[in-house]
C-alpha cells in the first residue's frame, strides 16, 4: 500500500524494522524503489536479500532487470553528454 502511493521510504524503514521478511516484503520494497525511480536502492536490497538467504522468484528478477535497464540508459546518457 505505501509504495503504491509512493511513499518508499515509509515503506523501506517499516521493512526494516520487520522481523518477518518473506519473498513478497522483498520483492515489494525492491519495486517499489525501481518504480520510484531508485534503481541503486534497489540493488542494494537485492544484494541483502540474497545474502539473507532468500531465493528471488520470477518477480525479484524483474525488479533487477528494470533497475539495471534504468542504470544504462543514465550511465549511456552520462556518457552521451560526455562526448558534446
């Protein structure tokens, strides 16, 4: 609910202060920041749920795609803009 009305960072810190975290609070709080636009963040919680031993499904990967999608185009636009 938070992270559909964009509230990520109400919804990361109520993450974190969890101590249920299954697939679907994951996979919830890594969309989310790609949605929001913070495709880093989103890594970042990968990283942490794979090293908290959870197996990502079908939609953690897609959360992963979609951030590392975003980072190119910014670190093409980067260099893009290098060059002129």
């Amino acid at each position: 609910m938070l992270v559909s009305c964009k509230e990520v960072e109400v919804a990361q810190a109520l993450f974190e202060e969890s101590c249920i975290r299954d697939l679907v609070s994951w996979n919830t709080v890594i969309n989310g920041h790609v949605r929001s636009g913070k495709p880093n963040e989103a890594l970042k919680l990968f990283r942490q749920m794979r090293v908290a031993n959870v197996e990502p499904d079908e939609v953690t990967m897609i959360g992963v795609v979609s951030s590392c999608a975003v980072c190119q185009v910014w670190k093409s636009s980067a260099s893009r803009s290098d060059v002129q």
